[in-house]
C-alpha cells in the first residue's frame, strides 16, 4: 500500500488529497483498520491503520502513467483523488462532471495503491518520498 501526491499541488491540496485517499483505502480494505484500542487508564481510541503508508511524490504525467499501468493490474486497486473532485461543491456534481471527461483529461492530484507489496514496489519503486 502506498499513497502518491502530485509534486505540484499546493501543501493544503497535498495534505486534502492524502487524507481523502486513506478514507478511501479505510472504507474499500477493512483490514487496512485496526482494532480500537485503549491507553494505560483505559481511554478508548479508535483504530487506526494498521500498516505503514509512505508517502510518494510523482509529476502530474507520473500519476496519469502510474494510473495506467496500476489500474492494468487485477491485484491492485487504485484510489483515486483529482481536480475534478478537488474544485467539486457536491459529490453528485463531481460524479456527473467526471462522466462527461475523458480520461485522458483527467488530471490527477494523487493515487493509493493496494495490493501485494512487491507489485506496488515495482510500480511506485523509482518515485521518491515526498518531503
């Protein structure tokens, strides 16, 4: 698993974008989520993600190749986050806006990869952390 951010975008949109996407890897991988769990005086807190995700950086041209060639893979599931959604007020009007773009138009602001760790490795191997 691994969460890619666009070199370009603002640290606001980067920080939105990589908060999104865990949502994203929360609510499609259950086993993503650990048990709550409970400080020394018994104080609940909730479960958190159980792996690490590091956090990359790719151009814009990356992710749209990235995109590709994870989304070409039956052992990888990909999250998405772009402009269309970024610059959307509702759900509903990203969701029709996205239907009538090509995805070649598209213009990605970050990707979440899940799948075997030596798959995502070897499409994310060359992308460097995002600092």
């Amino acid at each position: 698993m691994v969460v890619v951010i666009a070199a370009e975008a603002p640290v606001g949109v980067a920080l939105n974008t990589a908060a999104l996407l865990g949502v994203g890897l929360g609510h499609h991988h259950d086993q993503v989520v650990g048990p709550d769990t409970e400080d020394a005086v018994g104080n609940p807190h909730t479960g958190m993600c159980a792996y690490p995700i590091p956090v990359l950086r790719a151009s814009a041209e990356q992710l749209h190749d990235l995109r590709t060639q994870a989304a070409a893979r039956d052992d990888v599931t990909v999250h998405d986050m772009h402009q269309i959604a970024q610059r959307a007020r509702t759900y509903e009007q990203m969701a029709t806006t996205l239907s009538g773009t090509k995805p070649d138009d598209v213009e990605y602001l970050g990707l979440a990869l899940f799948g075997p760790r030596h798959t995502v490795d070897s499409l994310t191997g060359a992308l460097a952390l995002y600092r």
